[in-house]
C-alpha cells in the first residue's frame, strides 16, 4: 500500500513537472542520453537505451514513448511498448539501461512508425540555503526519435533511402523552396538542405523529416538563380551520423 501511494505521488510530482519542463540541449540537462535516434527492428526482442547522469547530484528520472504528440500527458498515451524501469534515480557519475519492449499491438508492416523518447530529468528537492534562496529549479526533457521498423522494407539498406528523395523547386511570390518526396518506407531527416553549391547557395538549414509517402516542402533562405542546378544535402543516418549526398532537380 505504501509503495502504491508512493508511486501515485511521484506520478503526480512528473505531471506537474512535465507542464513546467523545457526542451534543452544535451549540453544543459545532466542525463545524457546515449544516442540521437533509436531504431528497433522487428527482429528483435527488445532494445535498449543508457542514461548517464553527468551532473554532481543524484537525480529521479522518468521516461515514456509519445506519438508525435510533444504536449501529451504521459499518463494518457497509448504505445505498443513497455520500457523498464519507466522512473528511476541515477547516481551522479553512474548510468542506467532502459529496456524497451515492443508488446505486439499491430503497427504498418510496410513502412516504419516514429514515435518519440522523452527523459525528463527530475531535479532534486532545494535543501539548506538552497531552499532559502527562492532559486527558480528546471526540468530538463530530451526528446529523441524513436523509430519502429518492420522486416521485409525495400529498399533493405535504411542508408539507401536519401538517395530516392525526388526534389522539385518551387518559387512564388514568397519566395524560393525545396519540395521533398519521399517513395521510402523509411522516414528521412535532413541537417541541412541547399540548392546549387557554394557558401552563398540558398539553403534550408533548420533540419527536418520527410515521412515514408508523403511530401515535405523546406523554405529555403537565399535567392535561387540559373538552371540545371542540383540539390546538396546532408541527411541523418541511423546512428545520428551525417550521410552527405547530392541529387538532380527533377523537371
């Protein structure tokens, strides 16, 4: 009963905070996350994930899945997936695995699903002078992709997919921009996007993600001249790695 309560409390105490956190840079939060993006493949039985508190005091930690949804309360979201523990405490200078399990509900077997892992750090409770001081404390949340990815995709190489974006460029009245379309099963994300070459070269460097099927338009900043010019990009692989490529403008 007492473990209940407790567990109720905390809940309560990641609800409140979860409306109060802000979206920081690894640089800021003192949990790191080991990894940009996570892909679980089909095949596999479970996946996981390792947390390292960087920072010089223990911390409570709780993560989840949500579906695109950055708002959504973590109490009220429905994924296919369990992931043990869901709230721990890690120890200044230690770290912690999270095991993410996929349960079975049916997801598309013919394109990946992206869904999004949330640590939100937890910071410890003022105490002595702290506690006295008025100190304004934040909860730091990561926010990475979280990528489910059926068997059997064409083509079988994710890395393949950039290289089939077809790119159409469009201007009008507000100006110049990229248009992506991707026929992938695979979702795309881009660093950064430019049209010609060169250091002045109008580009799109905000970074964003084409989903498998659909198409994405990217405002580019920069006038946009000539002809036969080719699209430069940098996308992101699995690994969070930059995979560079280049591609013709189609007509």
């Amino acid at each position: 009963m007492c473990r209940m309560k407790l567990a109720e409390k905390i809940l309560s105490v990641v609800a409140l905070i979860c409306a109060v956190s802000v979206f920081s840079p690894e640089t800021n939060a003192s949990v790191v996350v080991s990894g940009t993006r996570v892909v679980y493949n089909q095949s596999e039985s479970e996946v996981t994930v390792k947390l390292t508190n960087n920072g010089k005091l223990p911390g409570l930690t709780k993560v989840w899945l949500d579906k695109g949804d950055p708002d959504a309360k973590p109490d009220t979201i429905d994924v296919p997936f369990s992931i043990s523990p869901p709230i721990m405490r890690i120890d200044s200078g230690k770290s912690q695995t999270l095991r993410i399990m996929f349960t079975g509900e049916p997801l598309p077997a013919d394109k990946e699903t992206v869904f999004y892992l949330n640590v939100l750090e937890i910071p410890p409770k003022a105490t002595g002078d702290e506690a006295s001081a008025n100190q304004l404390q934040l909860a730091f949340r990561t926010r990475i992709k979280f990528f489910y990815r059926p068997n059997g995709l064409t083509p079988a190489e994710p890395a393949e997919a950039p290289g089939q974006i077809v790119w159409h460029l469009k201007q009008d009245a507000k100006g110049a921009s990229i248009e992506a379309t991707n026929p992938t099963p695979y979702h795309v994300s881009f660093d950064r996007i430019q049209v010609g070459e060169g250091a002045n070269a109008p580009a799109f460097e905000q970074g964003g993600m084409v989903n498998p099927g659909e198409t994405k338009a990217f405002p580019l900043k920069g006038a946009v001249s000539g002809s036969d010019m080719k699209v430069v990009y940098t996308a992101i692989n699995d690994y969070g790695g930059p995979q560079k490529g280049d591609a013709k403008l189609a007509p």
